[in-house]
C-alpha cells in the first residue's frame, strides 16, 4: 500500500523539471529530424524546370475518355463493354469496360440553353482497357463502341 500511495504523490507532484526538459529535448529532436527527411524527400524527388521529365504509366491497364452526346447518356452505364480500335493497328481491338460517367456534362454555357442547344452536351465517359500486350501508349487516338 505505501507504494501506492508513493506513486500516487508522484503523479500529483507532476513532472520534475528534468523531466519536462528530456520531453522537450525529445520533441525538438523529432521536429529536426522530421524536417531532415522532408528536405531528403524533396532532394530525391525528380523534378524539371516547366516540364515533366518522367511519367510512370501501367501500360497493362489503360484509360480512355470518349465524349458522349447528353442524348444517349442513358444507353451507357457502369460495367458496359467496349471495342477499342487505334490509327496505329487498324487490324487489332481492344476490350475495355466503363468504369466512370461524370455526373456534369461538358461545353455547358452558364445560361439556360435552348432545345437545339441540349443536343451540343456531352458527358466524359472513362473506359478501362486491358491491354497486356503493352501495345498501346498513353496519346494515342483512339475510337470506342460500347454496348450494353
């Protein structure tokens, strides 16, 4: 019971000077060496004056985003399977699937359009292709069916 009662005296007496000066010197030793691997980070980090030197891409999994009119948004949906075909191999094609519709459409004037207006909207669809042949590259013009 007496080192109950010892320890007790200890937490309402509080930190002794020392030990609030060792947790401060720990602290300010974490901040430093948090800001050493932070400057590291950025050291190691390639970069280039106004242009991109290095991109990564999973050329197994590409996307593509194709423009549909505003009237047709209502044939495509999630997981609908498309036929990709590209200028570079006119004899090949692709499969893919919608993986995203946008929920706001593209080109839209701020103001209330007319009838002949609404036909000019489309909406960005994002078609997954598989590509394990690694045969296509990121840019390259590209033409999609989709069906349902």
């Amino acid at each position: 019971m007496e080192l109950a009662h010892a320890y007790r005296d200890l937490v309402l007496a509080g930190p002794t000077a020392e030990a609030l000066a060792a947790a401060r010197a720990a602290v300010h030793e974490a901040e430093a060496n948090l800001r050493y691997a932070e400057e590291a980070l950025v050291r190691q980090t390639p970069t280039a004056p106004g242009a991109t030197i290095l991109q990564l891409v999973d050329r197994g999994s590409l996307t593509l985003t194709v423009f549909i009119p505003q009237d047709q948004l209502g044939l495509v949906a999630l997981g609908h399977e498309a036929e990709i075909r590209v200028d570079s191999y006119p004899q090949l094609s692709f499969t893919g699937a919608v993986t995203r519709l946008t929920e706001q459409s593209q080109f839209t004037p701020s103001t209330v359009l007319t009838e002949e207006e609404r036909v000019k909207l489309v909406y960005a669809v994002e078609i997954t292709i598989a590509d394990p042949g690694h045969q296509l590259l990121p840019g390259m013009p590209a033409d999609a069916s989709i069906f349902p």
